[in-house]
C-alpha cells in the first residue's frame, strides 16, 4: 500500500473515533436539555401551585386568627411571617426558569424564549444593554454636536431623529427582555422611551418651515444635552452593576452592601442637579412649543404634538425620579446600620 493511502487511512480512522465520541457527547447532551426542560416544566407548576396554596393557607390563618391562646397566637405570627417572605423567594426562583413574553415581546418576537437561565449571563446582557446605550448616545452626541455648530440641513435633521426613532425602539426591546429577566425597572422609563420614538418620529415629519427653523436649535442644543447627562448616567448606571455583580448577589443585601450605598449615594448626588436641570429644560420646550402653536402663522400639527409629548416627558421624568429618590432615602433610613 503506498504510503500517502496509509497515511490518509490512519487520518480517517482518528477521524471516525473522534466522530463517535462527538455523537456520544451531543447524544447526552440531548437528553440532559431533555432532562432540564422536564425539570423546568416541573419547577414552573409547583411555583404556581404552590403560590395558590399560599393564599388558601394565608386565608386559613385570617380565620384562626380570632382569639387564640397566646402560644397559637405566636405559631399564627411565625407562619404569616414565613408567608410574607415566601413570594419573593418564589419570583426569585422563577428568574430562573423560561417566563411567557408579555404583550409587545410576544408581538414583535413571536413566542420565543428570552429568559436567560443563569446569572452570569443577566449580567452579560444588562452589562451589554449599558454599552450599547454609551456608544449611541456619544454618537447622538457627536450627530448633535456637528448638526448644531457646523451642518444646517434639514436632511441631516431628519437623519439624526430616524436614528433616535430607532434607538429609542431598540431600547423598548432589550428593556422588554431586561424585565423578562428580573430587571426592576420601573414601568414609566419603558414608557418613557415609547414617547421618545414618537416624539422624534413627529419631528421627522415636520416640514421645513419658519417653525422649524426657530425650533430647530432649541431642539438640538436640547439633544446635545440629553446625550451628554446620558453619558453620565450610564457611567452611574454601569457603576452600580458593576459594584452589584461584586457583590455577588443582586436583592439580598448585608454587610458589604455598605459601600455598594455608599458610592451609590455619591453617584445620585452628583447625577441628579444634572437630571433635573434636564427636567425642566423638557418643561421649557414645551412651553415654548405651546406658545407657538398659539401663533396665527402656525399650521403645523406637529408643534402641538411636540409640546405635548414634551410635557409629558417632563412630569413622568420628574416625578419618577423624585419617587425613586424618595424610595431611596426611606429604605436607607430603616436599614439597620451594619458596620
Ligand atoms: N432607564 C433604564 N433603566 C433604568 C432607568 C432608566 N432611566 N432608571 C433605572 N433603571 C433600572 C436600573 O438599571 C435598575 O435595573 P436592574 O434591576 O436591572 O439593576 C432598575 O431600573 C432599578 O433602578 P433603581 O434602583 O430604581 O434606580 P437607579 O439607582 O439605577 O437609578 C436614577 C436612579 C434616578 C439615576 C435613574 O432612575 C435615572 O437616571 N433617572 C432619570 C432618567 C431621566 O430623567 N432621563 C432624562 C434626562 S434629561
């Protein structure tokens, strides 16, 4: 046998061995994935059943409730604290398991799994979710920034809000999935960025007109700034994933949760003059646009639109923040200190 056919058989033969080995591993492979969707199944039943058999008990324990002895009195209070803890350990295990899309996931996506099954990957993706928001807002910036200082046309205009349109309806999305994944976003900034697509797809439409042109500055010195206090806040907002995912563990905070708060607390001092400051800079194009919409010359729908949206946008930003703040100083109030 000449030697390159010996030498090629040899190949084949490590070839085909290793091949069997492959199918053996992606055969256990299979039915492990098996294994963990029975599993998963399994898990997601007993947290629905056992959520109702929660409520049956926490029913049963109101009726016992009227005039025990004092010892059954005590066992009553035991087993309603236990009761109380009991449904955030169940969301908690949930996280972890395949979670129905909600409406608009379920329209835009279909019915696909989003839920990511381990914590390092929630960190991955949230941490992914935080760039992705740094690098488009520095080229909102910069887009601004050039629109602003250097290129006065409308069709450059048009460009930077389609690409605020698509931005803002890429936020929805990864904030959709975010949710899916146990994020504690408050519902108003989700909404918040819907009101932004739309705000910015008016502007799109907005004919280039003497309006326009007197809006047109406001509006972008107003992005610029939005960009840069963005900027800052994914800087805070990275910073405290960072600091968490040190920690270890995400709710469940205790003894190095200290100067996790503490740098917290720094970074919300700093940000928040800036944030509001941005507030009421929404306050004022809208007034602005209010009061030119009440002009003889205007025609436009789109400035009363804009005004709208802008005062939506501030009364939503600034109330949430002065309720998250608020939520803030309250729950570092009741903790006990630990150090
Ligand atoms: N957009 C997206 N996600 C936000 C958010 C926002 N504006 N504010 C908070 N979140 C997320 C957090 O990342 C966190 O997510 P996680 O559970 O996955 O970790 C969750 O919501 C809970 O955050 P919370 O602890 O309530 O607030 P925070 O300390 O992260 O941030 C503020 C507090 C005030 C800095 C933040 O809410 C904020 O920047 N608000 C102002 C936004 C604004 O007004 N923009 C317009 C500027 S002109």
């Amino acid at each position: 046998m000449p030697q390159d056919l010996r030498v090629v058989l040899e190949e084949w033969k490590r070839l085909e061995e290793e091949h069997q080995q492959l199918l053996e591993t992606h055969r256990l492979y299979l039915q492990k994935l098996e294994e963990i969707s029975k599993l998963q199944k399994n898990c997601s039943s007993s947290i629905s059943s056992q959520r109702g058999r929660l409520k049956d008990v926490s029913r049963l324990v109101k009726k016992c409730s009227k005039g025990p002895s004092e010892e059954d009195a005590k066992t009553l209070d035991e087993i309603n604290e236990k009761i109380k803890t009991r449904p955030n350990a169940l969301s908690e295990m949930e996280a972890f398991l395949p979670n129905k899309n909600g409406l608009y996931l379920s329209l835009v996506l279909g019915n696909v799994n989003v839920t990511l099954l381990s914590k390092q990957s929630k960190f991955g993706y949230k941490d992914e979710y935080e760039k992705f928001k740094l690098y488009l807002t520095v080229i909102l910036l910069l887009f601004s920034f050039i629109c602003y200082f250097f290129a006065s046309y409308r069709f450059l205009d048009a460009i930077l809000n389609f690409v605020l349109v698509w931005y803002y309806c890429t936020l929805t999305l990864r904030e959709s999935i975010l949710i899916v994944n146990g994020s504690r976003i408050k519902g108003w900034w989700v909404f918040h960025h819907y009101i932004s697509a739309f705000l910015s797809g008016v502007i799109l439409t907005w004919p280039d007109g003497n309006l326009y042109k007197i809006f047109r500055n406001q509006f972008l010195a107003y992005s610029l700034y939005q960009s840069f206090v963005q900027c800052l806040q994914c800087y805070y907002q990275s910073g405290c994933l960072y600091r968490l995912r040190a920690l270890g563990e995400r709710h469940n905070m205790d003894l190095t949760v200290e100067g996790f708060q503490s740098w917290m607390w720094k970074g919300l001092t700093f940000l928040l003059p800036f944030l509001f400051f941005g507030h009421f800079w929404q306050l004022f194009n809208s007034i602005s646009l209010f009061r030119m919409s009440q002009l003889p010359d205007c025609k436009e729908w789109q400035v009363l639109m804009c005004g709208l949206c802008f005062l939506i946008l501030f009364m939503g930003n600034f109330f949430t923040t002065v309720a998250v703040v608020r939520h803030k100083v309250k729950s570092r109030n009741q903790k006990p200190k630990k150090l």
